[in-house]
C-alpha cells in the first residue's frame, strides 16, 4: 500500500511537468489528424503531397516523433479540409470554468476574439 500511494504521488507529480503536457498535445493532435485521414480516406503519401512533404515525414509524424510548429500544424490541417484550433485551459485544480473540445483539429469556425486587448478591432 506504501508503494502505491508512493506511485500516485509520483505519477501526479509527472503530469505537472512540461514535458508529460507536450507529449499529450502531439499525441492528441496526432490521434485527430489520424481520425482525420480516416474520414477523408487521405493515405500517407497523399497528405505528404499536399503538405509538400516526404512519406517518411508523416509516418514520423504518426510514430510521433516529430515535434511540431504551429505551420506544420496549420499547413497539416488545411491539407485536410480542418482548421487548426489551439487554446488556454485552466488546471483543473485552479479555476473550474467550462472546458473546449478536446480536439485540436477541427472543422468548425472560431469567434472573434473577445477580449478588447487581443482583438484589433476593439477601440483603443
């Protein structure tokens, strides 16, 4: 019993660190673009052509090990009819405040942005 609340504690400490996060947004934007491909039959080397990219180069996207830029991802989902959304969540343990989709890639349309700081059509 010792040794498994010892494990917990160090498994909730693992999921505080930047790499267990960043290891869980490309296995989750990995899992939409695969979900992805499926839906629109896209195979491997088709979406390496639109992307303007070696086969190889998916399969280590698939494999996940690649590391991502926000153009990869974004050329990723335009080749694939999706839009590439990213946003900020509060921690669970912080602020409990309604949570977006889990998804990455998406087909859907975001709002304009609320807040009169980041949006460059709010008055100064």
């Amino acid at each position: 019993m010792k040794h498994l609340t010892a494990l917990k504690a160090k498994a909730k400490q693992a999921r505080q660190t930047h790499a267990y996060r960043a290891e869980g947004a490309s296995i989750r934007f990995t899992e939409d673009l695969v979900a992805a491909m499926k839906s629109s039959g896209l195979t491997r080397s088709a979406l390496a052509e639109r992307i303007g990219s070696s086969p190889a180069y998916i399969t280590k996207i698939l494999k996940g090990e690649t590391n991502f830029t926000l153009d990869s991802m974004v050329k990723i989902a335009n080749s694939l009819n999706c839009e590439l959304t990213i946003g900020l969540q509060p921690l669970a343990s912080t602020v409990s405040i309604p949570s977006a989709p889990r998804s990455i890639v998406s087909d859907h349309k975001t709002a304009p942005l609320a807040s009169p700081v980041l949006n460059d059509k709010a008055k100064a």
